[in-house]
C-alpha cells in the first residue's frame, strides 16, 4: 500500500495498491493538522487492501487542496519563492531536462 501525491511517478512505478491525494508533495495522507481528513484517507487505504481485485489499483482521494496556488507555483514558469538567480538556474535545468528527453535517453 503507498500513500502518494506524485501519481504518474508512482504509477509508473507498478505499486500493488495505491492512494493518490492531488496535494503537494510531502502530504499523502491529507493536510496537516487535519485529523479528520487524515482519518478518512488513511481509510481509503484501509478499504483498498480489503476490497482490491487486481493489482496496480488506484484510488483518487476526493480532497482538493483549497488553496488553490501550489500547483501554480511548482509548475510555471513564474516562481515567486526563487529569486531572479535561483528562477534562472531553475529554468536552464528545465530546459536541459528538456532537450535530454526530446532524443529519448529518459
């Protein structure tokens, strides 16, 4: 069973049994201090080992992260927690990344 936020990474993987929250990283079970969310995900789980028929299932946690903005930040060009240096650095990296995948060695 894994609990995760980054589905095609973990997918990919080939798990037997996963729970995907569309959170940022670093909160597969819920938001923080969110007991009750955490209960009901953790649940999820808990339902999935009990319930799946074959492997490499998946359930989608029904929570949104209502701040609206990580996926934002973490996926545009605009990165308003990086300074200019750090924004440039990041965007050459990205564009390595880039041309590196486009000959197909990824």
């Amino acid at each position: 069973m894994v609990f995760g936020c980054a589905r095609d990474i973990v997918e990919h993987c080939g798990v037997a049994r996963f729970v995907f929250c569309d959170f940022p990283l670093g909160n597969p079970c819920g938001k923080p201090f969110d007991a009750a969310m955490q209960r009901h995900v953790v649940g999820l789980g808990l339902d999935l080992l009990a319930t799946a028929t074959a492997p490499r299932t998946t359930v989608v946690a029904p929570y949104q992260w209502d701040e609206g903005t990580w996926k934002v930040k973490c996926f545009t060009d605009e990165r308003p927690f990086l300074d200019e240096e750090a924004t440039a650095k990041w965007l050459e990296r990205k564009q390595a990344y880039r041309d590196v995948k486009a000959t197909g060695k990824t």
